[in-house]
C-alpha cells in the first residue's frame, strides 16, 4: 500500500488513488522533465551519447538550445499522460491490493522480509496498465527531447522494452514502500521521511532497469548506430548493446545515470509529498466513509 489512512470499499480506494496519482504525476514532469531531457540526449542523441557527462550536456543544451526552454523540450507528452498514466497506476494498485485481503494473497514470499503476494501481484498489474498508456507518451517525449517530429504509426514502438522497464521499476518501488511501512512506519510522519522513502525506492527500481531504459530510449528516437565500420540505421537490439560498449565499455549500459538519478530522486520525492497530503486530506474530509 502506499499510504497508511483507513481503507474504504476497494473500489473506492482505486478512485482515490487515481485522483491523487494526477497530482503525483503532474508533479513529477513539473520538477523533473530537466533531467530526464539531459538523460535520454546522453543516451539516444548522437553529439551527446558519443562523449562528455552529464554537465556537458546540459550546458550544451542550455546554450544552444534556449536555455530553460530546451530543458523543457518535449514535456507536453508527459505533462499531458503522465497524470493519466501514474493515476491509472496507483488505481489499479490501490484496487487490487484493497481486494486481494483474503489469506492466500497475504502469505509472504520468502526472501522477502515479509513482502505478501499481494505487493507484486497488484504491482505488475499496475505496472503492466501503466505501460500500455505511457509507451506512446514516452515515445512522443523522446522524439520532442532528441528534436524529431513523432507520428501516429509508430506510437507502438518500443513496447516491449516498456514493459520490462516500468514491470522492473514500480514493482521494485511498491514492494520496497511496502516494506518501509512495515519496518519503520514512522518514516512516513515526516515530510522529509516521505520524500526519501519515495524517492529511493523509485531510484533503486530504475538502477534495476537501466539498461533496458537506455535501449527503450534509443530504439525510440529511431538512434542508428556504427558497429563494425557500417552504419546501421535499424538495429536489433544486440547491435546496440555492442554500440554502446564500443562506445563506453559495460557502462555504456548505464548511459546518463547520474541525471536519471536526479531526476528520480526530486521528482518521485516531491510527488510523493504532494500525494499522502492530498490522502490525508481525503481522509479528513470524509470521503472515505
């Protein structure tokens, strides 16, 4: 669960956390959409991926492409779905783990230090509704960030490299919330326990994933790549993973790490805060009765 208010009906609890999910979402493009156009340039746009960091790029983009504007290249996409998409999530999770109560979905896995069944179950399902709505978003994001024109007949790819991607981080972030609550319940009384809890469990879930984030960026800004002295402008996916350790041995994998870690960090923080005090607010208004 990610917050500690008393439950209603799970249906009402999925209407809640789809509410409170567009803040959440809102939130996170606001604060964080300056990192993460810095990360995918280092990972999928040839000048930036090719050498220099994290600061390089950023005065490369702040100089020659407008400043704060070019920070914010491409954020109408995320802005727009990433409410939809996050509040679709949090509905879906909050639904499903409000249902599952019976004591076949409480029982542990092991390993685990207590994490039920119900956490990964009701997070993969979340993780796989969210996918379906945020791959088309996050691609039309890439395309503005890289500074190409998306159209509608390649909304689709990408996909599955979605999937993998945001399975791996949301399952990893609610199994790790889940136990937070439970070890240390009182991290979450504090604004500041809030905002770390989120914004590390979100971070880990990223670390996870990382490779297959770069990929997924890169196999949507349609990246050709040199492996072998020839130019190809449709690689598989083998053929960019040899690019990018040509390029910069196995960390080519974790491309643009440092600016993903920011922008995880800020923005699954402060969203987080904004969520539980619009929770608590719901709570104290009744709404749950």
């Amino acid at each position: 669960m990610t917050h500690n208010e008393k439950r209603g009906h799970w249906l009402k609890e999925g209407a809640i956390g789809m509410g409170t999910g567009i803040l959440y979402g809102i939130t996170s493009v606001s604060v964080g959409h300056p990192f993460d156009t810095i990360k995918t340039k280092m990972q999928a746009q040839h000048g930036h991926l090719e050498s220099g960091g994290m600061f390089a790029s950023f005065k490369r983009v702040f100089m020659n492409e407008g400043g704060i504007r070019g920070l914010y290249k491409g954020v109408l996409p995320p802005l727009m779905g990433s409410g939809l998409y996050r509040s679709i999530q949090f509905a879906v999770y909050e639904a499903l783990y409000t249902k599952w109560d019976s004591d076949a979905w409480k029982q542990t896995v092991p390993g685990t230090s207590g994490v039920q069944i119900r956490v990964f179950a009701s997070g993969f399902c979340a993780a796989f509704t969210r996918a379906c709505l945020e791959s088309p978003i996050e691609l039309a994001k890439v395309k503005g960030q890289t500074g190409q024109q998306w159209h509608f007949h390649e909304l689709s790819k990408g996909f599955p490299l979605q999937v993998v991607r945001t399975s791996g981080v949301m399952v990893t972030y609610f199994a790790l919330i889940d136990s937070i609550k439970r070890h240390s319940p009182r991290t979450f009384d504090t604004l500041w326990g809030q905002f770390l809890a989120s914004s590390c469990s979100a971070t880990i879930g990223f670390w996870v994933v990382w490779p297959f984030e770069v990929l997924k960026n890169q196999v949507q800004a349609d990246m050709p790549v040199t492996v072998g002295g020839k130019n190809i402008e449709k690689p598989t996916l083998a053929q960019r993973t040899r690019y990018l350790v040509s390029q910069h041995g196995v960390f080519g994998l974790y491309r643009g790490i440092w600016p993903g870690t920011l922008r995880s960090m800020v923005s699954n923080g402060f969203s987080m805060v904004v969520m539980l005090q619009a929770q608590k607010k719901i709570s104290e208004w009744g709404w749950r009765k």
